[in-house]
C-alpha cells in the first residue's frame, strides 16, 4: 500500500470502524454537496465524473452572481446533479475583524432580500429542472434573524456546517440538512488530504444516529491526492450494506419541485 492510500485509510479509520459495528439492516444515509461552483472546467469534469462512477448523486452549491453560461450548457447533460443556491457573488461583507459573512447582521435587510430573491431566480432560470430552493450561506454563516427572508423570497431549505450557529433553528419551517464531513487539501505542499470531522459522525454512528451525514468538498481547491481520497471514501463505504447515498432532493423532500427523477440511488463499488 503506498503512502497515499495508507493516509487515506487512516483519516477514513474511525467511520470505516463505526460502520463494522452495524448490522445490514441498520441503515446509514450519507449525501454529498460541493460547494463554490462558477464555470465548466476539467476539476467540474472529474467531479462528476466521480459522481457517476460511485453512483453518489451531487448537490452542487453555484455563486449566481458568478454564473457562467458554460456551466449552464455544462450541467443540461448531467444526470444526478441537483443545483443549490451559494450566496449572491460570494464576498465578504462583515464588518473588520469578524469572521467572514456575505450577510452579517449589520447589511441593510433589503439588501438581504433583494440578492436571496434574485439569487434563487437566476440559477431557476439556469438549470430550471436541476435548482433546488435551499440555501448554503457562504461561509457556511447565516444570522437566524434573516431566516424568514428565506421562507420569504421562497427557500425550503439550509445547509451550512454541522457545529455552527445554523444549528441553532430560527425558523421552524426550514428543512435543515448541514454537512458533518469536509474533505479538505491539507495545508503546505505535499501534505495530503483530511477528512474533518471524522471523528464526530463516528461517535454519531455509534450513539445511534443514521444520518443523513453530509459531505462538503469544493472540486476548485482539490489536487490529486484530495479527489483520491474523496473516490477511496466513497467506495470504501459503498462496501457496507447499511449504507445508502440519498439525493440532495430526498435529503430536502423537494422531490415534486421539478421534472427530475428523485429515486432511491445505491453507491456503486466499481
């Protein structure tokens, strides 16, 4: 085993291990969401590329404001893609000195309205089969108080990151699905790839908990030894009969919002 494989072994360890302890009919869910998608590009292709091999349909969360005919065109082809809502143009407008929000509390809440309606337009003009009304706040950071513009302009649903302030509900009504897992570049050349938050969905696993986990990863940032770990993840648990890869569609029970199949998808181990 090389070097690569073995470090991959080792972060993926403590879910591998949880997931051995279940029996079959024990079912775990799992969904992916990849975030920051702009433009068509060889990094999209080998994501979806991915995405059919392991038969794990993606949600993928595109900058509107950034939008790019070619990923529009891109995407009218692709099967198993939901497209969820990232943002207006993804900047940061926190005041200095606080962590990165596109809609910190001090933004006009107009402002808010104007680009979370606008936003949830653009991309259901774009991809108007594939868009699901759920937002994924940049940053994964979204103020409670600006919840009910979500119900407002149209949104169901939120997905940021397990272990933030989005784990706090501030409107009941939204469907709330955040991603427990990140599969990151590690910092410094040739240090490899991680998956945060391992350890947690496997204390999870193992206190009783079936998901739906979610994974985050962001195919512009990846190199090599990140989409292997990413393709050796979803294979490795493709292994376990209990698990099962749900849409994000299903995950958002937003499966009589368009024309596009929402059925049940089982991990292919290829």
């Amino acid at each position: 085993m090389s070097l690569v494989q073995q470090s991959a072994h080792d972060v993926m360890a403590p879910i591998v291990n949880a997931l051995e302890q279940l029996s079959s009919h024990e079912e775990v869910q799992f969904w992916w969401r990849d975030d920051d998608a702009e433009v068509s590009s060889p990094a999209l292709d080998r994501l979806l590329a991915l995405s059919t091999d392991t038969g794990v349909p993606v949600g993928l969360a595109v900058i509107p404001g950034h939008l790019e005919q070619s990923l529009a065109t891109h995407l009218s082809a692709a099967n198993d893609v939901d497209v969820l809502v990232h943002g207006w143009i993804h900047k940061n407008h926190a005041p200095k000195g606080d962590p990165a929000s596109e809609y910190p509390l001090s933004r006009h809440i107009d402002d808010v309205r104007g680009e979370l309606a606008h936003s949830l337009a653009v991309l259901h003009e774009a991809f108007p089969q594939k868009t699901l009304p759920v937002f994924v706040p940049p940053w994964n950071r979204l103020p409670a108080e600006f919840e009910d513009l979500l119900v407002e302009c149209g949104y169901v649903g939120l997905s940021g990151a397990s272990g933030n302030s989005l784990q706090n509900p501030g409107t009941a009504s939204l469907r709330r699905a955040h991603c427990d897992l990140n599969i990151v570049v590690k910092p410094g050349a040739g240090c490899g790839a991680d998956i945060r938050g391992a350890a947690f969905v496997a204390k999870s696993i193992r206190a009783g908990e079936r998901g739906p986990f979610g994974v985050v990863t962001h195919h512009r940032l990846f190199d090599d030894a990140t989409w292997k770990l990413c393709e050796l993840f979803w294979k490795s648990i493709a292994s376990f009969e209990s698990v099962q890869a749900v849409s994000p569609r299903q995950v958002f029970h937003t499966e009589g919002m368009s024309e596009h199949t929402a059925s049940r998808h089982v991990i292919r181990n290829n």
